[in-house]
C-alpha cells in the first residue's frame, strides 16, 4: 500500500492482520473514506444482481485499487486493467489485502491505473458515449425492429 502510509508501515512491520481489521466506530463522511483509504471495497452479497457500480468508479477517481467481490463483469473489469482484485469470501479478501500489503510497488501501480482508468471512464466521456450511441440508433431504420413497428 502507501508506504507512507501509517496503516502500510504497520502492515509492513509484520502485524497486517491487525491492519486489515482497523475499523473505527465513528461516523465517517464519504470523503473521508476515500480520503483516509489505501483500497476502496466493492463488498456485495453473493449472486447480487450488480454489476460496474458507481462505487467502483469513485474508488479509482481517487486512485484507490479495488478489492470487489462480484465474479463476472466487475471481477473482469479489475483484472483487465489492472486496477484491483477480486475475492469471493471473507478469507479471500484477507488474502488480497494482505497481497497488496507485502507488495507495495503492486499496490502503487494498481494506484496509477485507477487514475488512468477513471479519466478514461469520466462523466462526460461517458454522457458523450451515450449521445453518440443514441444518435446513431435514431438513424436506424426500424424495419426489423420487434414490438411497435410498423413493417
């Protein structure tokens, strides 16, 4: 993680496990989270109908590597960009906190890719993407078309 990071030294030192347990029970604005984070957590119940999150992309507009936890698109959405990792169950995810610890150059290219995925993968990229999209289906001709046209 961020070896200058207090929670990276002291996962360093050995005692990660300690590290990887850290939750304070005060109330925390979203900001301070991104702000306070080494790896943002995409956490969802199993076979959750979810799929690229908003969440995921606050995460790596902030430049923080993503531990998810759902398999199929999001899963490789990390793995393809090289932006996060992926682990189906609590010890899974230990085991990729615990990764990232012990290797920190990981960690920070993870860290830059997030960054490079996010301006790739911008609002207003995207908005454009879309209208892009929606004015080429309004060229379409609907012949074809199921439902509603007329033939």
């Amino acid at each position: 993680m961020d070896p200058s990071s207090s929670r990276s030294a002291a996962a360093r030192g050995g005692n990660a496990r300690t590290w990887t347990c850290q939750v304070r029970c005060v109330a925390l604005t979203w900001d301070q989270t991104l702000t306070d984070s080494d790896v943002g957590l995409c956490c969802y119940r199993v076979n959750a109908p979810q799929s690229l999150t908003t969440k995921l992309f606050h995460y790596l507009s902030h430049g923080l590597p993503v531990l998810g936890t759902l398999p199929g698109e999001m899963a490789e959405f990390l793995a393809q960009r090289g932006v996060g990792l992926t682990a189906l169950d609590a010890p899974g995810c230990a085991h990729a906190l615990q990764q990232l610890a012990d290797n920190p150059d990981r960690w920070r290219d993870m860290a830059r890719a997030a960054l490079e995925v996010s301006r790739a993968h911008s609002l207003p990229r995207e908005m454009q993407r879309m209208a892009d999209l929606l004015e080429a289906i309004s060229r379409c001709s609907p012949v074809g078309w199921v439902g509603g046209a007329e033939e």
